[in-house]
C-alpha cells in the first residue's frame, strides 16, 4: 500500500506564458494561464488545434520550461530544476502517454513497461514482478513478448499505459492519446485510464478534441488561442486515505 | 540494458550497420595486413645483421666512426682476455650464444695472372664461430643463410664479394654465371696475326680471364696490406668462393678470409689484435642487461683503455631508417583508414540520431538524462569499433595464414636471395591489441559528437520530430 497525497494539487500554472520563435516571428502559444490541477483526478484538456493545449501538457509535464510564470508540480517549482533534476523528477513522478504511444520499437511490449524501472535502479526479480502485474493489468500478459510492430494500435496504447503507471506516478499525462485510435478502441482506452484512476487515484491529464469526452472528465479546460476558455469542475468525492498502488502489492519501494 | 538497446538498435537497419562494419573490419584487416608486411621485414633485417654482426660488438671506442680509415689501428691487443672473460662470465654465460673476434682492415687485392687490382676491405673470422652465428632464429624466420665456406678450409682460402670476383676477373675460375666481363672494342678487321702474335696479344690485354695461367692457377688474390708501421705485407689467398653481399659498394670491395691469416698479414710476427668482438645473444631483448653487464666487465679489465659496446642498431643505420620508413608509413596508413573510420561511424550516427529523433524525446521525457542518451549513442559506437576491429584482426589473420602457404617471394633491397613472403601477425600482439584499441577509440570518438547532439535535442522538439 502506498501513500498518495490527495489533497494538495498535483500541478499549479500561475501566470505562464509561452511563445515559440517561427523564423523571425515570435508566435505566442500560451497567455497569462492560471491553472490548478486536482489531485486524483481525471482532468480533460479540450480545445482545438493550436490552442495550446499540448504546450500546457508540456509544461506541466515538465517536458519545457515558461518564457514567464511559475509551474509547479508535485509541491516543486520546477522552473528551479537542472535538466538532470528535472529529468529524475519526471521519472519519479510522472508518466507518459502519446499519441503515437511511442514505444521503442526494438524492445517487446515487457521490456517497454520495464524500461522506466530499469532507469530507476529497481532489482530485476521485482521489477519483473510488477511489469507483470501492470501487464495483467491493462489485459496484456499474453503479449509480453512482443514488440510493438506485433501489437494493434489499441494494444500499443495499452502497453504504453502500463509503461506510464510503472513507476507509480503522481501524475499520468496522455496528450490526444486516441488521435490514432478507431473510436471504438480509443474508448476502450479511456476507459481503461479511467479505470486505473479511479483505482490508484492517480491525477490523469489528457488532452484533446473530441467533446464526446466530456462525460469522461471530472474536470473539464477549455483552452482557446492560449487563454483558458473556462473550467468546469464536477464535485468529487476523493478518499483520503491510502490507496493501492499500481504495480504491486508489496510496500512502497521508491 | 544500455548493451542491449544499442546491438538491438544497430541491428536494426542491418544494411547500414553492416556496411559500417565492413569499413571498420576492411580498414582494421589493411592495417593489421600492412604491420604484418612491415614485422616481417622487420625481423627478416633484424636476423639478418644478427646472424651476420651479432647484437653486440666491443670495439675501441672511435673504431665505430674513425675506423674505416684506418681499421688496423683501432685493434685490440690482448683481445682475448676480454673473450674469456665474456664467455666466462657467469651472468653473461647464460646470454651469450657466441662470442668472436674479428678483425677488418684495408688492402689492394689483385690478380696477378689477369694483371689486374683494386683496393678491397679484408675482415677475418673465425669461420665455425660465423657458422653458428648463422644458426640464430630467434623469430623462426625463413632466411636463406648458406653455410661459411671458409670453416674447414685451409688457412689460406678466402671468399670475395661477387664484385670483386667481376673486376679481379675471377668469375671464370669460380664459376660464377651472369658475371659480365667489360666490352672490348672491336678489333679492325683485316688479316689474321700470326698464332704466336694472337697468343701475346691475347695474354697483355684486360679483360681476357682465360689465359692460359689463370686456369691454371684457379683463382688466386694477392692481398697487399699495411702493417701497423706502415710496411707492406702480402699474402696470397686461394678464393674458393664469391658471395654476394646485397649492396653494390660492399660486394664490390668484400675479401673474407681465416682470422688467423687476417692477423699474419696486417700484425706479422707482433701481438695478434681483433678490431671487433662480435657477441650474438640468445634473445634480442637482453641486448640492455648484456651491454650492462659487458661495460662493467670492461671497466674491470680494461680499466685504462676507452671501449664501447654498441649494438646492431647503432651498427647498421639502415636497419633503423628501414624500420622509421616502415613505421611512418604504418601511421600514415593507420591515419588514412583511421579518418575512413571517423566518417563511416559519424555518419552511421548522425543517421541513427535522425531515425531515432521521435525515441530520443519520448525516453528523456521518461527520465533518461542527457547522460543516458550520449551513453546510448556512444555504446553503439563501441559495439560497432569492436566488432569490426575482431573481424578485421580475424579476417587478416585468415588472409596471412593463406598468404604465408602460398610460398611467395620478393628480394628486399641489400639481399641477394629473394626472402618468402609473409605476413607476421598472430606473433605481433602488441599491434593487433593497439590497432583494435585504436580503431575502437576512433569508433567511439566519432559516435561522440552525434550523441552528444542526440542528448542536447530539446525534448518538445524531439517528440514532435516527423
């Protein structure tokens, strides 16, 4: 059992702002946001394209860093960080999932979920452990030795799922995650990141912009020309108490 | 997992990985191919002056530089106080092979029945102490050494130079073939001289060898000598036989005969000398330790005259310029494939780093630090610089062991024998170790710098990449 904060936000955008140089233009992609994302819970980005949406993901996840504000996550601001400090916290902290799933095409589906615990020192015989359970988890133990080449698109985005959740993160961020999905699949996907929501009360931020989402979300962004358009929070009750962990069943290790 | 990542990376684009290897493998084998080459022409020099010169020779001390001027000036007396001593010492006996005295000098060698003269270096030997000296294989070399004729001949039997054979009219009595004789111009046609006229005509003019005395003589050398005072000594030398001594200037001047006879010319009835002690190792590697040991020897018993010991490099200058030649071309050829190397594997890189561009960001974004990523790169460089430099030293190694059965030859130049040709690898495992560490080296250093550009990649922009 592991211990997840629940009441204090997982992220914080005061003031922020963005903009990137296109030739000798300076294109602004994000205004003055202020933003508070909710522990535990699932936060849908909606807006069209070129609204900013991904850049806002991108500084949340700590993928890039504000021309101006402060970004805070997980109680750090991590404009303070070194890129080295940086990339440990997002390891600690934050998991992935893209558009493309982006899962390193010469390793199977196991060693993709394994990976991030490899970056983080864990011994081989639990990390073995726990890819297997995320795999179960996400319906994909019959798949451990595939690559990804081998995979359904549907099956990829699942593998790269349990790829976000095996470090048990604080934060998951899937941007557009069923932009390459049949709708049927990319459901299937929503629901299946729902479901370990709900279940690990981990915070999932997702982007996209298919309004059919709307019911998905407890809280709903709406982003538009790099200001937020409005946000529409449904009242949630989060337990505040321990929850399970993704991965395992044993003590915390990280 | 980072080993693991980068073979499974390289394998696959298998064409470009493959190729890469190839001029890495192409270029480590041509290296290893060319040091072979260039080893066993190395140690093909080095056994020919130690069969002929010994490691070591002790000299008085300006012989070596002022000696060829007046050699018998620069001899040793009580020479061999100084060869018991060698050969008795308890240290040196376990490196000495064989200790000799000779002695070189200067003279006008003629023949007489030819009417014919030049001026000639005479050296004595001890003729079975040169026979043994020509066993010496430390390197198992294929060399063609002939047995000393002199060993077993009587005192007064010497051996010339092909040329000096040529210019004393000497071929004929020794039977050398391919030995040119001076054009004579043609006579003027017109009648025939009478037979007695022909016959003295014949016996006064240069370059008839076939005299009637001459055949009947064999082939005779007077050695005309200076004594140490100055005074002319003769001595007259049955040539039994002519060798070629490689250089023109040598063959052309060489007269070898008994160090006996050598000593009876030049000191006549005074205190025999040697002008050098030739001293030829069991080892090449114990030539420091021997020279050591040597000079404490002679500081001991010859504590008042200047002596040096200097080795066979110091000895034969062309054996270390041969060898600078051979390695500033090594280095030449190790940098041209080396900068092959360089742009083969920087490009297979640069290449990688594109293809992979959309992987580099998702795997920082993941919590791969920039460190990770050089580490990713540079591991691949790596796989491939070991992998081509252990198919290339396989590959020529392979390649010498066909070429060392296939009996070829070529004539190094001052050999009068064409020498096998042979490619000495596997014995050189210093140059296959260096040559691999260095081709991995260039490996690495030419995956550096597109790793090092892969993990400076900002990651948005890395995972936005098409």
């Amino acid at each position: 059992m592991a211990e997840i904060s629940t009441s204090e936000p997982v992220a914080i955008l005061s003031g922020v702002a963005k903009s990137y140089q296109m030739d000798a233009v300076t294109v602004p992609v994000l205004r003055d946001v202020d933003i508070l994302i909710r522990p535990a819970h699932f936060t849908v980005v909606l807006g069209p394209s070129g609204s900013g949406k991904t850049t806002m993901l991108n500084l949340i996840g700590c993928l890039d860093r504000c021309d101006k504000g402060s970004v805070t996550v997980a109680g750090q601001d991590v404009n303070a960080l070194s890129d080295d400090a940086l990339s440990d916290f997002r390891a600690r902290n934050i998991g992935f999932v893209f558009q493309n799933f982006n899962l390193i095409p010469v390793l199977t589906a196991f060693e993709n979920v394994e990976y991030p615990l490899v970056l983080s020192g864990m011994e081989p015989a639990r990390r073995a452990r726990r890819v297997s359970k995320l795999l179960d988890l996400v319906g994909l133990s019959d798949r451990a030795k595939n690559l990804p080449g081998q995979l359904s698109g549907g099956q990829r985005q699942r593998v790269a799922i349990a790829r976000a959740l095996a470090r048990k993160p604080k934060l998951v961020i899937a941007d557009e995650p069923t932009a390459n999905l049949d709708s049927q699949t990319g459901a299937a996907v929503i629901a299946l990141m729902r479901g370990m929501q709900e279940r690990y009360r981990i915070s999932f931020i997702f982007s996209s912009h298919d309004r059919g989402l709307i019911g998905a979300a407890d809280d709903l962004i709406t982003l538009r020309d790099g200001m937020i358009q409005s946000i529409h929070r449904k009242k949630v009750s989060v337990e505040t108490e321990s929850v399970d962990s993704p991965g395992d069943n044993e003590e915390d290790d990280e | 997992m980072t080993l693991s990542l980068a073979v499974r990376n390289l394998l696959r684009n298998r064409r470009r990985s493959l190729a890469t290897l190839l001029a890495l493998a192409i270029g480590a084998a041509s290296i290893l191919m060319f040091g072979g080459y260039s080893a066993n022409i190395k140690y093909s020099m080095l056994s020919s002056y130690v069969r002929s010169g010994g490691h070591l020779q002790i000299q008085y001390r300006d012989f070596f530089l002022f000696g060829s001027g007046n050699p018998t000036a620069y001899g040793m007396p009580g020479y061999e106080k100084i060869l018991t001593a060698v050969r008795e010492d308890e240290v040196l006996n376990k490196m000495v092979r064989v200790a000799t005295p000779i002695l070189q000098f200067g003279g006008i060698g003629g023949n007489y029945s030819a009417g014919v003269s030049r001026t000639v270096v005479g050296t004595g030997f001890v003729a079975a102490d040169v026979n043994r000296m020509r066993t010496w294989n430390e390197f198992d070399i294929v060399l063609d050494s002939p047995r000393f004729a002199l060993e077993g001949a009587p005192t007064d039997a010497a051996i010339v130079g092909v040329g000096v054979a040529r210019v004393l009219m000497l071929c004929e009595p020794l039977g050398i073939k391919d030995c040119p004789q001076p054009t004579q111009e043609e006579a003027t046609k017109g009648a025939a001289l009478p037979s007695d006229i022909a016959d003295l005509a014949a016996s006064v003019t240069p370059g008839k060898t076939s005299s009637p005395d001459a055949k009947q003589n064999g082939a005779k050398l007077d050695l005309l000598a200076s004594q140490g005072r100055g005074t002319p000594n003769i001595a007259t030398l049955n040539v039994i036989a002519a060798e070629g001594q490689g250089f023109k200037e040598l063959d052309d001047v060489a007269v070898v005969l008994q160090l006996e006879q050598a000593q009876r010319l030049v000191y006549g009835r005074a205190e025999p000398r040697a002008t050098s002690i030739m001293i030829q190792l069991n080892r090449t590697d114990q030539i420091a330790a021997a020279t050591k040991r040597i000079e404490a020897l002679l500081a001991k018993i010859e504590p008042n005259r200047p002596m040096s010991v200097l080795d066979f490099e110091t000895l034969n200058p062309f054996y270390v310029q041969t060898l600078q030649l051979f390695d500033t071309i090594f280095g030449f050829i190790f940098v041209l494939i080396g900068g092959i190397v360089l742009f083969t594997v920087s490009n297979t890189m640069t290449a990688a780093v594109v293809e992979r561009t959309v992987e580099i960001g998702t795997v920082r974004a993941i919590g791969l630090r920039q460190s990770g990523i050089r580490r990713l790169f540079i591991t691949e460089g790596f796989v491939l610089g070991c992998v081509g430099a252990v198919v290339g030293a396989a590959a020529a190694l392979l390649t010498a062991f066909v070429v060392n059965r296939l009996n070829l030859t070529w004539l190094p130049p001052g050999s009068t024998e064409p020498l096998p040709l042979t490619l000495m690898i596997w014995s050189e495992s210093r140059m296959i170790i260096g040559t691999t560490i260095g081709l991995l080296v260039i490996a690495v250093l030419s995956a550096w710098w597109p790793a090092y550009r892969a993990a400076r990649l900002k990651i948005v922009e890395a995972l936005r990449h098409a």
